[in-house]
C-alpha cells in the first residue's frame, strides 16, 4: 500500500493495529530482563522494551508512534517519519506537541553524515530586554509564562519544512494527513491527558474567554476514552500539507495568529513570522569512553553542559562505584552543580553572544572547576561561581522527545516543545492550536529564576530576534564509528542531566536501553542548592549518607521521560519508551 494524501484515514489506522498486532505476536523479551533488571537498577521501573530488526519510533504518544512506524514501513525515511510524528504529536500531544512551539533535532545519515536543525522560537522583534520588568525593575509575575506577551516566534512547521526539503522522500501532503485525520476525526484520551485538560481548564478559561477551544461541549470533566476532535487545527494543518511554510506563515493562519497577538497584547506580528527561519547548526561532538557523543550546540545549553559533566565523570570508576550510590551520586551531583553554574554565565544564543565554547569544553578547565571538590562533603552552590578564566581558551510535563530510526539507518532524535504544560495556555482562535511561553526561558532578570529555577545573565537577556536558552538536549552516540544509540527527554533544566544518567546507565552500567530510562532519576542545578530526586531513587541509607555529606533533598513526583532506541551487538534496535508517560516504541 503507498501512503498518499489521499490515503483514507480508516485504511491507515487499520494498518496502524494490523502492524501493532504484527508485533504483538512475535514478542522478543528482553535478554537482561531476568538477571540484571533488578540488581542494576534497584529502585527503577519494570517496563521492558520493545525489539524490531530494521526500525523503530519512541515517542511520548502512542498514536504517533504507529504513524511514524507506518510512514517508514511504507518507504518513507527517518525524516519523513520526523515530519509525520511532529505533526501528530501536535494534534495528540497538545500538553507539548506542538506547531506553536519549537525544538532543536540532531540526526545522523546512514553513512555516517551528522546534522542539527535549531527551530527555537525566536524573541519578537518588538521585544525588549526589560519587557517583564515592572517600573521598579521588579519581575511581574506570569507575564513571561502566561498570556499572549509570553510568547517567542513558533519554529515548528518551517523547521519541518526544510527538514523535509533536505532530506525527504514522501510526499510532503502524505507525511501531514494522518494528523489532519486524527485532529478532524478525533483522538482518545489517555487517563494522562485527561487529568491534564482538566488541570489545566481553569487557566484556559481564564486566557481564552469565550472560546471553547479542549472543553467538553456539556463542560463536564475530561475522562479516560473520551475523544478530542479538533476541527480548527484539522483545517490549519490541511493548510500547512497544502501550502507548506506559506499554511503557517502567511496567508489565514498567520492573520489568525496575528489577530490573537493584537487581541492580547501579544507581540508577535506578520514580520515576525515572515523574518522567522530555522537555522542549520554543526552538532556538538565530543568523546566519552571512546564513545562519539553528538548533540546539540547553543542556544541550547545542554549539549555543552552534557560533554562538559561527560569529561569530568570520563575519569570516574562509575561502573565500580555503581548506580545511584553514595559515591556515584555525590560526585555527579557536585560536577552538576558546577557546570549549572558555568551555564548561568556563559551559555545564550551564540548568534547574539559570544559563548566561550572551547573554553567551556577544555579538560584542563573543567579539572580546574573541580579544584575545591571534596569527596566527603558537598560545596554549598554560594561558595561556587561560574568558571573565571574560561575566557583564556579563546573565542572559539512540558516538552516531548522522539527519536527514529529508519531501515537504511538514518537516525533522528528531536525534543521540541511549548515550554510549560498547553504553553502559554492561549489557543490561537480559528486556528486551535497552542502558543508556547518560551519567552520565560529568556533571563527577564539578572539572577531571577525562571520557571524551572535556572538563572541567567547578559548572554542569555531579552533581544529581539534573538533566541532564548534551552536544557534541551537531543542526543546520538556512536560506538566504533557506528550508531549505537539515540537519547532524548523533556523535563526543563533537569533534561541535560538526565540524558547524562541514560548515557552513563548504558556506558558504565551495561544496561539495556529499558533499564537505562527505567532507573529511578535525580538531579541538581547550582541554584537552588537542593537535589531534586525521584522517590526511591537512592535508598535510605545512600540517602542518609548523602544528608552527612551535606545534600539536601527535594523529593519530586518524576524527572524527566527519557527514549532510547539502542542498536544491540546482533543489529537489532530496542526501543524504551519511558513508563513515567503513555509512551511507547514501535519497530518491526
Ligand atoms: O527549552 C527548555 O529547556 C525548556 N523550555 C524545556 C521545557 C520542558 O522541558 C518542560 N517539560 N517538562
């Protein structure tokens, strides 16, 4: 069967459960599952993974993982699959699927080619440095995360766009319809998604007066198993599958997103959009245990805090000190603590700001870092600043991640989002889709927190057109100069560190790519100087003796839902979904 746009949705979701069936009934289990499950990562999840010998798609939604295997198992490659995922991600994951959002995607071709797309939205240019800020210099709360002025200029669809331009095979109009499908003919809800439409519905009455836009036609609560049709976002992705760039940016939805912006004060105008361009970046690389580690360059953050805490662990005995241990987790914990802080002077969009990278990824400056480290006691994060001679080396629940692989083995891993959970709660009205609050992950403040805690300074202040910072951290790592596996999460500022603790799990620890997102998680940011950690992460008597050391514990619901898809010694891929979500891998 070839998949076109005019592919009726009946004929695709029926092979949608014909393939989930197909593998359903050749299980293969997970060959550590029995022995090493439970004595490597003690206080983790169970779920196991998913196996397939040519290819398989993670993602945060089940419906989007069956549309992207069905795109590839129908000739599409990773990158058709990449746009096919995105676009139903947006209609079935509204809390941070997105096309009012944007993400960063680092992907490596077949022969070995490495590639990164950045489509962070970008700063309107009617922004300011100081446009959160009352007439006393004051932060004005929720301005930067709700509302119409929380909004930076969405790089989704044009990101898609070039993605597929590039690197496409399918017909572009294919890879849209399934999402103009599940948007017009409805989607189940999850119990997740459920509870989250209704957490979430005072606020969108409260910034969306009058429309009705994700309630209930009689405004009773969401429930388990009802359906979400979205009529207004169907029409604005048949725009985008008909007009591509010019469905978004221009013609009806942009009038559309631009009356919203004038309705609430918003900033973002028709300029904005046309100006708006997703950028080609050269991916980060570095090395970790004679591993290759691809990943995401400014203005994310994560990449470079991810190699920067690689190198430092590089000379660790983690695998001897083993998982989530006394000695593992303080050492982490205290590098943690000082690469956050680095990040927090340091790191901003590097087309407006001079980020020192080879300085912040240089050995000798990252030993130097570690000069006041004490194996016995933790460094409270007021006696640590950022790196001072950095300068010396020279010039030079909410967010989604999937991650794809193709037959031919093209690799995609992508984390987009629209920053809090439903973004900045507006839906553009007519247009029915969700606009991010990504303008809070900008420094309104020199050291105000945001909302995740981080802090910030000069490189990462307000600009227009310039873009904010981000923890996201899409990750690919090679093994012999082969693909092994890819990584990614949400989860705000805890997302680099725990891409950090999938690597490890799997490097140092020889887990499966299951066991690896299924190990309980924690993290620390510099500021505030607590370890956030999920419940049963350490046990009490490693919990205890990390209190001696001087750490202080926040226990918080999860951190973060990592996927993994892993090429296996054989040449087969597991893919893990992570349990703390509805997520889940298909591969054939
Ligand atoms: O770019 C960032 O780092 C944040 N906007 C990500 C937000 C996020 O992960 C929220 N989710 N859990």
């Amino acid at each position: 069967m070839n998949i076109s746009f005019r592919t009726p949705l009946c004929i695709l979701l029926l092979s949608i459960a014909f393939s989930t069936n197909l593998s359903a009934q050749q299980p293969e289990r997970n060959p550590f599952s029995q022995n090493s499950a439970v004595s490597q990562s003690p206080q983790g999840y169970t779920k196991e993974g998913v196996f397939g010998h040519k290819a398989m798609v993670v993602s945060a939604h089940p419906l989007a993982s069956q549309i992207g295997a069905e795109i590839l198992r129908h000739g599409g490659n990773a990158f058709d699959a990449t746009v096919a995922v995105q676009f139903a991600l947006a209609v079935a994951f509204p809390v941070a699927g997105n096309i009012g959002g944007g993400g960063f995607i680092v992907a490596r071709m077949a022969n070995g080619k490495t590639i990164s797309l950045d489509f962070r939205e970008a700063a309107p240019m009617n922004a300011s440095r100081d446009m959160y800020l009352d007439s006393a210099g004051n932060v004005v709360p929720r301005l930067s995360t709700f509302g119409h002025k929380a909004s930076g200029v969405p790089g989704t669809v044009d990101a898609m766009v070039q993605l597929h331009k590039k690197y496409g095979k399918l017909p572009w109009k294919a890879l849209v319809q399934p999402a103009v499908d599940i948007a017009r003919h409805g989607v189940f809800l999850t119990v997740r998604e459920a509870e989250g439409l209704n957490e979430v519905r005072e606020a969108l009455e409260l910034y969306n007066p009058g429309k009705a836009y994700f309630c209930k036609p009689d405004k009773s609560p969401w429930r388990a198993g009802d359906k979400l049709v979205q009529e207004d976002l169907a029409n604005t992705l048949e725009r985008i599958r008909d007009k591509g760039r010019n469905g978004f940016y221009r013609g009806k939805t942009a009038e559309l997103l631009v009356a919203e912006m004038k309705r609430g004060g918003g900033y973002i105008t028709q300029q904005d959009l046309d100006a708006y361009s997703a950028k080609w970046r050269t991916p980060l690389r570095g090395s970790y245990r004679g591993h290759n580690i691809i990943t995401m360059p400014p203005p994310s953050a994560g990449g470079v805090g991810l190699l920067q805490m690689l190198t430092l662990l590089e000379a660790q005995p983690l695998k001897e000190w083993g998982v989530n241990t006394e000695k593992s987790a303080h050492c982490m914990i205290e590098i943690e603590r000082r690469v956050y802080a680095d990040r927090a002077e340091y790191l901003g969009d590097p087309d407006f700001y001079n980020v020192p990278m080879k300085g912040l990824l240089d050995a000798q400056y990252l030993r130097s870092r570690m000069s006041n480290y004490s194996p016995e006691k933790a460094t409270p994060s007021t006696e640590i600043t950022y790196g001072k001679d950095v300068r010396s080396f020279g010039n030079t629940d909410q967010t989604t991640h999937f991650s794809i692989v193709d037959p031919a083995g093209n690799v995609v891993a992508l984390t987009t989002t629209l920053n809090g959970g439903y973004g900045s709660k507006i839906v553009v009205d007519g247009a029915g889709f969700f606009m991010n609050n990504e303008m809070d992950d900008f420094s309104v403040k020199p050291g105000a927190p945001n909302m995740f805690g981080a802090i910030g300074g000069e490189a990462n202040a307000i600009q227009p057109r310039k873009r904010m910072l981000s923890s996201m951290t899409p990750t690919i790592v090679e093994k012999n100069g082969n693909f092994s596996f890819a990584i990614g999460t949400p989860g705000g500022t805890t997302i680099t560190t725990s891409v950090l603790q999938g690597i490890i799990n799997i490097i140092d620890h020889n887990m499966t790519a299951q066991q690896a997102v299924n190990t309980k998680r924690f993290h620390h940011q510099y500021v505030p100087d607590i370890v956030r950690v999920e419940q049963g992460a350490f046990t009490s008597e490693v919990e205890s003796a990390l209190q001696r050391k001087g750490h202080t514990f926040r226990s918080i619901g999860t951190i973060g839902k990592l996927e993994i898809i892993l090429r296996r010694a054989d040449g087969s891929l597991e893919g893990a979904a992570d349990p703390r979500g509805d997520d889940m891998a298909v591969g054939f």
